[in-house]
C-alpha cells in the first residue's frame, strides 16, 4: 500500500491549480484556498484518494487486466512511457486513435498487419518486393510503430484507463465512460471530476508532480503483479504436490514388496 507523504506532495507541487478564472466550479470540494490568484489543491484529499486508486489498480493488475496508459502533453508523456514500461502495461503518448476502444476490432486489425509485415521481413519475402513496394511498407510500418506500438499486445479491452489531463484527452474518457471502462485520472481545478471513476485532484502540468502521482500508481500495480505472480506459483505447487505424494507412495510400495 501506498505511503503518501503530504510533503513530498508539496514538493513536487502537486497542489498548484489553475487560476482562478479558469476553474471548473465541480473540483469545489477539492479546493483548499486561493493564492495570489491560483487555487490551491487539498492535499489530504489528495492523498485520500491516492490510497483509494492505488488499493482499485493493485487489484485490477492482480487480476491479470492491463492498465492503459494515457497522456499526449510534452510534460508528461516521457514519464508516462517509462512508468508504463515499468510495469509492462499498454500506454498511448502520441495521437490518441480515434475508435481505440470503441473500434477495438479496427485498431487490432492495424495491429496484425504491423505483425504481418515483421513476419515477410522475417521470412525473407520482404526482400522479393520493389524499392518502391519496400518504402512504401516501411513508411506505413513506422506510422503504425508509432501510434500503436506500445499496445501490440493488447489482445482485448483494458481493465481500466489511466489518464494525464482529463481536458485534453477528452475523446479516450469519452470512449472508456460508453464501454464502463474504469477511469483513474489526474484532475487539475480547470476540469471537471464528474466523468471520472478514481479522480486524483492533482497539477497535471507539472513534470514534477505528474512523476509522483504516477509513482504511486505504478508501485501499486508493479504490487498487484507480484501478488498474482505468487498466487499462480502456489498454484503450480499445489498441484504438484499431489504428484509427489503419489510417486512416494508407490516408491514405498516398491519397497516393502522387496
């Protein structure tokens, strides 16, 4: 579980807003103050709900869904790539594809045919094609790498949608709210928290806090993996003891007829 101390909050200035002019009136309950006209986030509510989106992920995780991970602002879509590695979960940062959950069918198609390239490279018929027809392949190749190669392994819909600034990445929580998809956000003061399943009060602006906050959050997840990589282990094992147990017994048989 996730130990979440106020002052590194602060010092990763996870509590700056936004202006104030520029406020969404529905993060009211998550304001502490003002200051020098910028909203000031509640910290303690902060880490409040950190505990509860860290406590739904590791389960999630635990159950063998992906997390996928989403955030296309400069700021943070480095981190958000790393920490999504980390883990080995799925992550968009670059264009968000429009239909990417609600047209899972299509993406998943584009998906096989990035497949079925490396497979003719593979197989040597790449090498049969013009220079012309190889361009051609590699440019469609790349483009497809780099919109959806983080999410080749992807076989089905995700277990839920991590997202970095619910504003700009409006058409993913659009798309995660129509299939009941769980959403687990970063909500700055400029939003609205309505939409949003486990809503993080947070600057999502901030390299410095977007890092803590998804800190949190993988360590949750990296906790969840661990906990049904142990499960299936013991599993193995008793299933296997059984086995043994019948091996010794007709060693001992074997034995006492000698």
């Amino acid at each position: 579980m996730a130990h979440i101390e106020i002052k590194e909050l602060i010092e990763s200035g996870v509590h700056f807003g936004h202006l104030t002019r520029k406020w969404n009136p529905n993060m009211a309950p998550y304001v502490y103050t003002e200051r020098k006209g910028i909203h000031i986030i509640d910290l303690y509510k902060t880490a409040a709900k950190i505990e509860d989106a860290t406590n739904a992920l590791k389960k999630i995780a635990a159950s063998g869904r992906k997390i996928l991970f989403v955030a296309t602002k400069k700021q943070a879509k480095d981190i958000v790539a790393d920490k999504a590695k980390d883990v080995n979960m799925p992550y968009i940062t670059e264009r968000w594809p429009g239909g990417m959950l609600t047209n899972f069918v299509t993406i998943r198609k584009a998906v096989k045919k990035m497949g079925l390239i490396d497979r003719m490279k593979k197989d040597g018929s790449f090498e049969a094609l013009s220079k012309r027809e190889k361009l051609q392949i590699n440019r469609q190749r790349a483009k497809l790498e780099k919109n959806l190669g983080s999410i080749t392994d992807m076989t089905r819909l995700p277990g839920a949608i991590l997202v970095v600034d619910i504003k700009r990445e409006h058409i993913a929580v659009a798309e995660a709210q129509k299939l009941n998809i769980p959403i687990f956000a970063m909500v700055d003061t400029n939003s609205d928290p309505r939409q949003i399943d486990y809503v993080i009060p947070s600057n999502d602006d901030a390299s410095k806090s977007i890092d803590k906050i998804l800190s949190y959050l993988s360590d949750s997840i990296a906790e969840g993996l661990a906990d049904r990589k142990s499960s299936k282990e013991k599993e193995i094992v008793a299933k296997e003891a059984p086995k043994k147990a019948e091996v010794t017994t007709g060693e001992k048989v074997k034995i006492e007829e000698k």
